[in-house]
C-alpha cells in the first residue's frame, strides 16, 4: 500500500511537472518609484500572459507608489470611461499608471521564463512640468523614455496622446451646439490568437450624454472577438490595444483611425469626426475583413497626436516630453517612425523617419512631415534628462538581467567626451573622459608651440574639437605619432608609450619592462611620456621604478601642477587628470589615478608644471602655465580629440 501511494505520488509530480511546461509563458511589468536619490519598491507587480507576441486578456495587477508631489499608481477606466485610482493589489487588465511632475516611476516587462528576453522598458516621469503615464499596453503622455527591441516589442506602434489639451481654456467656452465639453473616450481591440479576425468597441458621446455601459471596454471587446462568426473554434481572443481619443475638440477635431495588419505594407487608415467613429471603423474593419488581413491592431489618435513606431532589429530609445504648445519626440538609439495626421496628396497618415540625435517637433496643431537633427550639445542635454538618466541607471531596477540591459543603452548614450571636477583622496581634479568605442572619434595632435596661456582661448576656438589636453614633453626626446605619421622620433628607449590602433585600441607599455616591445609604425597616434603611475589597477610608482625608467623625477616633490592619462580596463576609455595647482606629487597623483572614481588600469605620467591644460566643447578649464613666449616651447603639441 505503502509502495501504491508513492507510486501515484510520483506521477502526480510528473504531472505536474509536464502541465509547468506547457503553462503560457507569463511575463511581468516591474514598476519601481525613482526620484532623485529615493527608490522605493513596488508591493506587487503588474502580470501579463504573453503567447505568440500577444497579450492575454488579464493583464496587470496594481502598483500604487507615492512620488515627492503626491501619489503614483494605476488608474482604470470605469463604466463611464473615467479613469480613476485602483485599490493597491486589486487585478486589473487595462490600467495606466499616472505619475505626478516632480516623481517617477520605472517599468520593464521581460519573460518570467527567460528573464534574459527584455521587450520594453519604460522610465515615466521626473518632470517638474508636466504629469506622465504609461497607459497598458503601449500608451504614453507626458515626459517618458521608452526603449524597447522591435523584432521582439510588444509595442509595435506606441501612440503619444497629448494630456494639455483636455484642460485648454480655449475649450471650456464650447457653444452647446458643437457637443459636450472635451472628454477623453476609452477605446480597445481584440484579436484571434491565429491572427484572425478582430474586433473592437468603445465609450462615446450620445445624446443623452455619455454611453455608459456594465462591463469595461476590454471585456466588452473580447466578448465580441469571442461571438465573432469569422473566429475559429479553437482560438482564443486577446487585448491588442486600447486607449482614448478627444471628441468635440474645437483644436484637434479631426480623428485618425488607423489599422496596421502585420501582412500588410501600408495601413488601413481613415480621417474624420470624433461623432463618426463608427462610420470610420466599421469601414476600416469591412477592408480587413475583406482582404483576410491578419494581426491587426486598431489605433484612434487625434490631429495632435502621433504613433511613435520602432523600426529596425536593433534597440531604440525614444524619449517624449510635452510642451506649452504642442510636444517634441528625440530619437536617442535606433531609428523610429512618426505616424501623424492625414497628407491630402496620398490619403495616407504623414510618415516622419525619425533617426537617433534627431528630433521631430509638433506645434500648434502642425505636423512639418520633417525632423530636425540634434546638435551634439542638445543630444547632450536629452540624454542626461532626469527621465533618461532614471531609465540607464541599473538602480533603478530589480534583475541583473534588466540592469545589463539598460546599461548597453547607457553605454550608447554616453558622450564621446566628458569633463568633471572632482575631489578625490583630498586633492580637487579635473578627469576628462574619452570614450574610445563611439564611432566617429578622432585622437590626434594639434601644434601648440605658440601657445600661451595669453592666447590658449583663441586657440581653443580655432581648433574646434571636444576635448584639448596638454602635457606632452618637449621635442628631442620623445617619439609622437599623429594620424599615422611620425611627428617626432625619439632616442628613449625608456618611459612608457601610449598608443592608439586604426580601431582606436589603446595599448600601454613601459619600454624597460623585461620583453616589452613595440613597432610604433602599426600605431596611427603615439604618445611617449612617464614614467608609469598604475598596473592592472594599481598605484605602480615608486623612487625604484622612476630610475627603472630613467627618469629624474622626484616622487615626492609637491611644487608643481600635475597631469597623468590612462586606459580604463575594458580597454574602451581613455581618462585624464589635472591638478591645476601645486600641492599634488607624482605619488599623489598615482593614487588618485587608481582610485574608484578614476578608474585607471593602466597610468603614464604626463608633463606637470607648465605643461598641462584642458578645454571641453570650445570652453577652457585650465589654460597652460606659460605666460611668456620663451616658455611655451615646452609644449609643443596638444592632444585634441574630436567626433564627427
């Protein structure tokens, strides 16, 4: 009997086992409070079944937060299509999550099953001017970093809806004859799991007032996908959108009505009344049914609003952000397209490439069809907005699998240089950073032996580059290379080198080294200096390994101004310092270099006193110290660094 009931115990968990298996993988939304240098975890998370690239009907459980200006949490639509604030863990399927200025809110939805397949990720708020939200599945407002990979986003289309509006004064003085008072109308879309057909419904405007109704739309709109007589009997119906549109709008009364359908090139797309709602989509449906369209997906959206569409296998980063007068669209990573109102020449929807560093701007109910690119002092600007900032920073999320992730955005966001002052071990210094692995970046040298500190701004302007740094020794000694040619051939054999490849692989080697070795010819940029500050992460100077290098340098000796260059570990960046005034030794500036807040892997020395200088983006930070012209031939080039 014994043997019997441990034989039906292991079936039971073989059973078990299997059903586990064959269970419709379940994905997740993870919503996390992120404001300045608060971060407060959610209680629960929202949950979503996903099949076959679709959602399942119940989609999201609640998340309320409180942000520093007041709450955040998920709001519903309710009979009436209002949307209000959920109870903490009650299940929902069509929420949005609002979130006040001055708060914020990350969310990322990646398989449960197989974290490591992240398909969007969103940061929402952090804006002091305006509210965000993120509307389930794919719906944005406001200020919102939304970075997703379109071979595998559920958001193939992510509307922006414009919140100002509905609050406009010149809205609230509407004659009664046009209609009621401007509202937000609740609309969504089902379709069968085989891809066919679809259906929808929706909240409107009738005479009476507003169209209320027992069950909410969703449910409304997979109850008539299901009773759909096109539906096979063994498919199931699912959400594939929802979302709103104003009606009665004196300043965006036009209602675009857009179908896309995975096997079609061009949408269905129809323009028209808000009150014709069903004229239009009841014509959008018969053309789909007709042509046997499949996954389709319906989209209402307003003359100022526009669908934002990912394109490419590729991750993009789109960040959006409201204005007084209409919103702006930056592309950051990967290339998209603005989907926007009707162009009279095709009938078709205006359709706006929109590339990273380009930004699309809409004003005053005017879509130019155009985007603009973005300097690299805006780009700049943009990818260090709190809202992006927020989305990039792996505290702000809870998987290893996710932080990787937005740290691959991270890495693409960052600038090619950046210059910041620091205070490290008691000394205040400048780091430059060169970031070796954008495309575009240029190293090289640039003749300075006419500069003075006098006239170091002129020059600074003159040669319009990213970053200038000085501290190159005297000519007569030292081997400099310089776009590939030879712009000084030293009799060193000591000190160290710093050589830049064709791919800009950085490479340092200290020439006394036992074996050490290098054919300065394969190297298009040769730096010769010393003597060598830091070893695989560690300070490496000592009074032994000075004379080692045949160097005369005293490592105590605090008289003069410091600078030092380095290569971080993966290889992929190169760091300066400057101590702009004395007080700092050879030593000191070793440590500093190995420090945490450096990063350095591998140090050399650079020329100190007179020698080192510093400008970013046309700005000097810290001009040579060579006030008469006798003296500036002691720095006779200048690294300058430049992206295209």
């Amino acid at each position: 009997m014994r043997g019997l009931y441990r034989l039906v115990l292991l079936a039971l968990v073989f059973l078990i086992s299997i059903c586990t298996v064959v269970i419709i993988p379940t994905y997740f939304l993870k919503s996390t409070l992120a404001m300045g240098q608060t971060r407060k975890q959610c209680p629960t998370e929202y949950k979503a079944n996903f099949t076959d690239g679709k959602f399942q009907a119940e989609a999201a459980e609640v998340n309320c937060l409180q942000g520093k200006s007041g709450s955040v949490g998920i709001e519903y639509p309710d009979r009436n299509g209002t949307f209000k604030l959920a109870e903490p863990n009650k299940r929902i399927g069509k929420g949005r999550l609002v979130v006040p200025k001055n708060s914020g809110a990350t969310v990322g939805l990646v398989s449960k099953l197989n974290k490591k397949r992240i398909l969007n990720l969103i940061a929402v708020g952090f804006s002091k001017k305006t509210d965000s939200s993120y509307i389930f599945t794919c719906n944005i407002s406001g200020s919102v970093a939304i970075g997703s990979i379109p071979k595998i986003s559920i958001c193939t289309n992510i509307p922006y809806n414009r919140t100002a509006r509905s609050t406009d004064s010149r809205t609230k003085a509407l004659p009664k004859s046009e209609g009621a008072p401007v509202n937000a109308r609740q609309f969504c879309s089902a379709l069968a799991s085989s891809g066919y057909p679809w259906d929808y419904d929706y909240v409107s405007n009738t005479k009476a007032g507003l169209d209320i109704r027992d069950k909410d739309i969703c449910q409304l709109a997979l109850e008539k996908c299901e009773k759909n007589p096109e539906k096979k009997a063994e498919d199931t119906c699912q959400i594939t959108n929802q979302g709103s549109w104003r009606d009665y709008d004196p300043n965006a009364n036009k209602l675009n009505v857009l179908l896309q359908c995975s096997d079609r090139s061009q949408p269905y797309y129809a323009q028209g009344e808000g009150k014709d709602i069903d004229t239009l989509v009841s014509k959008l449906k018969q053309q789909s049914y007709t042509d046997k369209a499949k996954n389709c997906a319906l989209y209402l959206y307003n003359n100022d609003e526009v669908l934002i569409s990912p394109q490419g296998n590729d991750r993009t980063l789109i960040h959006t952000e409201e204005t007084n007068a209409g919103f702006v669209i930056n592309g950051l990573v990967g290339e998209a397209k603005i989907i926007g109102s009707k162009d009279p020449r095709t009938d078709q929807p205006i359709v706006t490439p929109l590339k990273a560093r380009e930004s699309y701007r809409f004003k005053d109910s005017t879509d130019t069809g155009k985007a603009q690119p973005l300097s690299r002092e805006e780009f700049r600007k943009v990818a260090t907005l709190p809202v992006v900032k927020a989305f990039v920073d792996c505290k702000n999320w809870e998987l290893e699998e996710t932080c990787a992730e937005v740290q691959k955005y991270g890495e693409t966001l960052l600038p090619a240089t950046d210059v910041e002052q620091v205070t490290i071990k008691g000394f205040e210094v400048w780091k430059a950073t060169i970031n070796l692995a954008k495309p575009g970046i240029s190293v090289a040298l640039a003749d300075s032996r006419r500069v003075t500190a006098a006239n170091f701004n002129q020059f600074v302007q003159q040669q319009q580059a990213s970053l200038i740094l000085g501290g190159i020794y005297r000519l007569g000694n030292w081997n400099l290379r310089s776009q590939g040619t030879t712009r000084s051939s030293g009799t060193q054999a000591a000190y160290t080198i710093l050589a830049l490849d064709s791919n800009n692989r950085p490479k340092m080697v200290t020439l006394t080294d036992p074996g050490s070795s290098i054919d300065l010819n394969q190297y298009p940029f040769v730096l010769q200096a010393g003597p060598r500050l830091v070893r695989d992460g560690k300070a490496a100077l000592t009074a032994e390994s000075v004379k080692r290098e045949k160097h005369t340098l005293s490592v105590t000796n605090r008289d003069f101004r410091r600078a030092g260059i380095c290569i971080s570990q993966d290889q992929a960046k190169l760091y300066y310092v400057l101590r702009n005034s004395p007080g700092m030794s050879i030593t000191d500036l070793a440590k500093v270099m190995a420090s945490e807040q450096i990063g350095c892997w591998q140090a050399m020395n650079l020329d100190g006193g007179m020698g080192p200088a510093l400008a970013y983006e046309g700005q000097a930070k810290a001009p040579p110290d060579n006030s008469g012209t006798s003296k500036a031939e002691a720095q006779p080039f200048m690294i300058v660094v430049r992206e295209k």
